[in-house]
C-alpha cells in the first residue's frame, strides 16, 4: 500500500449531507449534453449552502436525478459535474474506473517510447479541475479547485491502485494557491508519496530524454501536449536549418535534431529554460543525429531577436513558433491575434522561401478558425503564400470533450 503523508490524512472530508440543486432550463440541457459546468447564475433552488468538495445533486424539472457533482462557492463555476443520468456512490471505487479509463486511452503512448504523458486531463477524462501528468515513475497532481481537497486521499489512493508510482507531487493552481483558508496545510510542490526529488526527472518522450522540474516547472514541468507537433517537426528536419522560438526546455529543438536537423537555435528569453536545453542536448547525445547537430541558444526577447535576424539576413528552412498563452480573457482576444500576426510576419522574414512554418496558439479563447485566418492573413500581407501541410489539434493524451476545453491549435505550411 502507499504510504502518503499524514496531511493527506488531515483533509477534511466531504459533508455527508449532499447539497440538492435545481437548474435553469438551459443550464439543464447542457448538462444532458454532458457539458461539464454548472454556473452560480443558472442555480434557481439550492437545499442548502456548502463548503468546497461536498456533493452536490442536480435535480431536472420532474424532480428527477440528473447529476451530480463537485459543489465550489468560491466559483462562478459552482458544481463541476462528476457524473450523469444515474446516481452512483462518488467513493474510490468510482475514482478508480475514472483512472483506469483514462490510463486505457493512453496505453498506445507505451509502445512510443514515451513515459511522460498527460494521464488525466480534467473535465475531458470527467475529473473537471484536476490534472494527472506521469514523468516517468513520479506521477504530478494538480488541483485547480479547492473542491477537490476533501476527495484528494480517495483520488490518490485510487491512482495508486490503477498505476504504482515511486513519488506523487502535488500542484495547485496559482488561484488556488491563495486560497489557503481551504488547503489545510497543502501547499504547492509538495511530495505527497515518497521521497522528494533531489534533482531534476528524468523521462522519455518518442525515445527523446528530457529533464522536468515537476515542483518548480511551468505547468507540471513541462509541455506535454506538443509531443505529436514535436513528431511532425522531427519528420520534416533533415538536413535542415531549423528555428525554434518560445522553445522553454528545447522540446521542439531536441526533436528536430533527432530527424536529423543540421543547425538548431532555440530562443526563450528565461535563462533557466535555454539552461535546461543545454542539458537536455547532453541527455540525448547517445544519438548520432543529436550529437552530430549544432546547436545555438538565445536567452533574450523573442520579437527582438527576430527583428534583428531579420535585419542581419540570417534566415532558416524551418522555423517553429509556440508563444505562450496571449489572451486570459475575451477582452483579450484581439490584442492576441495581432501578436500572433506581428509573429507570423517577424517569423516569415526569417524563413527561406520554400521553408517549413510551425506556428501554435495554445490561447483557448482564441478559436482555431480565427487563429488560422489570422496567420494566413498576415502572410499574404507580407507577400508570402501558406500552403498548408497540416493543422493539428489535441494529443491522444489530451482529449477535448467540451468546446471551452479545446486550446492547442498548430499549423504546418510552406511558405513559397
Ligand atoms: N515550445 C515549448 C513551450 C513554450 S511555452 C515546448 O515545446 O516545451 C512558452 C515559452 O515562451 C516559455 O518558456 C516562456 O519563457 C517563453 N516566452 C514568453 N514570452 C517570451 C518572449 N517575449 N520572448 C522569448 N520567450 C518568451
């Protein structure tokens, strides 16, 4: 059996008593629907006020069983769905069936190579608000409502009966990290089973090694949902000069050196990130076409360092371009699709004509519609044609089952 730490032990436990609800008409068709939310504002009768994790119980118009859920009063998000259409004990039993389902749809990663991946992916795999990554034989939990507190005992010992792991590494949102009335002790980073880690992880992805710092790394330590784009990139590398801008621990960069890239510059204006690189390089030198490529890294603005390629005519056959989130919220939207414009342009001028553009959006508000017309746009502006090879979506690791769920966007195209 697991041994987790005696805090876990400490949580307070969801309230016996489930809160009954009843739903606007609207609010109960996407429940149907299997929409994954239920708002403060579509709440019409509610039996009682709760805390953070108790169940709540959705009722229809006849009076009839149509959910139930996670109950959060510190959300606009008030229950997060955990099932519909019939009632069943919420235990660890029924956690477990969670996991194993999600871990089933993930099992062709195995034969890849490949030990770092997304096992749970929140509402997608019916855990709204909760994240599952495994790097190897340390699994990383995050938590993105305080709701989930009061379950976290069952939903790590039901991980532990699905998947053996060696340590478990807990991670909260940064909103839910000031929360702190509501954490009981819990805090981010911390070693919830087994040892800390005394240095980085170790993990593999596609028979690539890289290093992840799961307490201190962005995300969980490291961007599991590119894997398939970073596939694409290493097939279209060889012999190639290749730009990877926005490229945090050298994902894309390792990759395109494995295909068999001839020249691989990888810029990211935080010095720890292009550090992370370099070692990543060292990890994987025990393959010819890594240890043949020559690598560059620059720690410093990305618009900057392209402008100044630009002006100093350096330019490559394949450059890749996976900016972080630009828009928050809707009233941010615009201001994201004119930087991904501005990129676009700045990316083109570094590309030879003939040259392969890899431009993502991981901005869920921005659509992927808008963000492809917004790329196509901008090219045509600066005179060059895409032809487009590809667009791509989600990762078998992060499935979409809801539109709000959907982020990852990336085009593949030669620019003539
Ligand atoms: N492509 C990466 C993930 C990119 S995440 C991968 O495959 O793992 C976005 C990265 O952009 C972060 O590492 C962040 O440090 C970097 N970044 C954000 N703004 C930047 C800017 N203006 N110039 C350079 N890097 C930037």
């Amino acid at each position: 059996m697991t041994d987790f730490i005696p805090a876990l032990s400490n949580l307070p436990t969801p309230s016996a008593q489930r809160i009954a609800l009843r739903v606007v008409a609207p609010a109960e068709r996407a429940i149907r629907q299997a929409h994954p939310w239920v708002f403060d504002q579509s709440i019409i009768e509610q039996s009682h006020s709760g805390v953070p994790g108790d169940l709540a119980v959705i009722f229809d118009s006849k009076r009839k069983f149509l959910a139930i859920g996670l109950y959060d009063p510190t959300s606009p998000i008030r229950v997060r769905i955990l099932q519909k259409g019939k009632p069943a004990p919420i235990d660890q039993n029924w956690f477990q069936e969670k996991i194993k389902t999600a871990a089933a749809l993930r099992a062709s990663l195995q034969q890849q190579d490949t030990n770092g991946y997304r096992l749970v992916h929140g509402e997608n795999d019916g855990l709204p608000g909760l994240i599952i990554d495994r790097y190897a034989e340390t699994f990383v939990i995050k938590l993105y409502t305080p709701a989930w507190v009061p379950h976290l005992k069952v939903i790590c010992s039901a991980l532990a009966q699905v998947h053996p792991f060696e340590r478990l590494i807990l991670r909260l949102s940064r909103s839910l990290t000031k929360q702190t009335k509501y954490l009981h002790g819990l805090s981010d980073g911390m070693t919830i089973a087994g040892q800390t880690p005394e240095g980085l992880l170790l993990f593999k992805e596609n028979g690539l090694t890289f290093e992840c710092d799961p307490i201190n790394g962005q995300k969980t330590g490291f961007f599991l949902d590119q894997r398939e784009n970073r596939a694409r990139v290493k097939n279209l590398s060889k012999g190639k000069s290749v730009l990877n801008v926005f490229s945090y621990t050298g994902g894309f960069s390792l990759y395109a050196a494995d295909g068999g890239a001839k020249e691989v510059v990888s810029v990211d204006f935080s010095t720890p990130a292009t550090e992370a690189t370099l070692r990543n390089i060292v990890h994987n030198q025990h393959l010819p076409n890594v240890r043949a490529a020559a690598f560059e890294t620059i720690d410093r603005d990305a618009f900057e360092v392209l402008a100044e390629m630009k002006e100093n005519n350096r330019r490559f056959d394949v450059v890749i371009l996976d900016p972080p989130m630009f828009a928050q919220n809707q009233a941010q939207v615009e201001a994201a699709l004119s930087a991904y414009r501005r990129l676009t342009i700045l990316g083109l001028a570094v590309l030879k004509p003939g040259g392969v553009l890899v431009q993502a959006s991981c901005s869920s508000r921005v659509d992927a519609d808008s963000f492809f017309n917004a790329v196509h746009r901008s090219a045509n502006e600066a005179g060059r044609f895409l032809r487009e090879i590809e667009l791509t979506a989600h990762a078998i690791d992060h499935p979409i089952s809801f539109k709000e769920g959907a982020y990852l966007k990336c085009l593949f195209a030669i620019a003539a």
